[in-house]
C-alpha cells in the first residue's frame, strides 16, 4: 500500500477522531450522543493504530529491521486490544462511511465538500479493510477470546 494514501488515511482519521473527542464532554454522560461517540472514537482509535502499524510496515510477516519505540508501543496497543473490540469497531466505521455517502449525494462532484466526504470515505474503507484483515490474521487474541 502506498505511503501517500496511508498518510491520507491517517489525517482523516485524526481528523475525525479529534473532532469526536471534542464534541463528546458536550453530551451527558449515558445519553444516546454520548455512547455513540464513545463507541466512535474507540473504533477510530483502533483504526488509527493499525493504520500507524500498516505505515509503518510493522507487520508479523514483514519483520524487517528494529521497529521505533513509537511503531514498538503501536504494536503493544493493537496487543492490548481483544477480537471483539475489532469486532465492535466495524460498526462505527461503517456508520461513519454509510453518513458521507448520504451527504454526498447532496452536492455536486466537483464541489469541496464532496471531495473532503471523499476523502473520509476512502480513509474509513481502507480502516474498515485493516479491521476486517486483523480479524481474519486472528493475532495473538487474549486467552479469554479464544474461549
């Protein structure tokens, strides 16, 4: 995959999880907006660690060379995390793609707010992409899940 479209993912997705985390303290706490936008910055937060390992070529396969402590601690995140986390990150994601798609359609092709939906389109597909090959590589998932 190439570097440019993965640095593209990652801002759209760093984009939208800090405007997530910045609205959520507005809603009460157990409200509908609330749990919605928990349930959405934790499925961009895992979206966004394995967009950061797919970048920087951290994968169990590829094992080249001494990974960064920032790749390193990356790596211990996406450890930390269970299959059904991923499982419930898709959710969102495709909520998130399902919402850009309708506003799309409300402007033109050549217009800024179209290509800007675009973008987050391709970065939350590519996410979506990432989640489901993490789910079928089924990693060193905690005891527990494989019970």
């Amino acid at each position: 995959m190439e570097n440019e479209t993965l640095d593209t993912a990652l801002n759209e997705i760093s984009l939208i999880l800090r405007r997530c985390e910045k609205i959520q303290p507005q809603f009460a706490e157990g409200s509908a907006q609330h749990s919605l936008l928990k349930n959405r910055i934790a499925a961009l937060q895992a979206a966004d660690l394995l967009l950061k390992r797919e970048r920087w070529g951290e994968h169990t396969e590829q094992g080249k060379g001494q990974p960064s402590a920032a790749s390193d601690a990356v790596s211990q995140r996406i450890k930390n995390l269970t299959r059904e986390d991923f499982m419930k990150a898709l959710a969102p994601i495709q909520s998130i793609i399902h919402k850009c798609r309708a506003a799309q359609v409300k402007h033109a092709e050549t217009s800024a707010t179209f290509r800007r939906l675009q973008k987050q389109i391709d970065a939350m597909n590519l996410a979506e992409t990432l989640i489901h090959k993490e789910l079928a590589a089924d990693n060193s998932w905690n005891e527990a899940d494989k019970l």
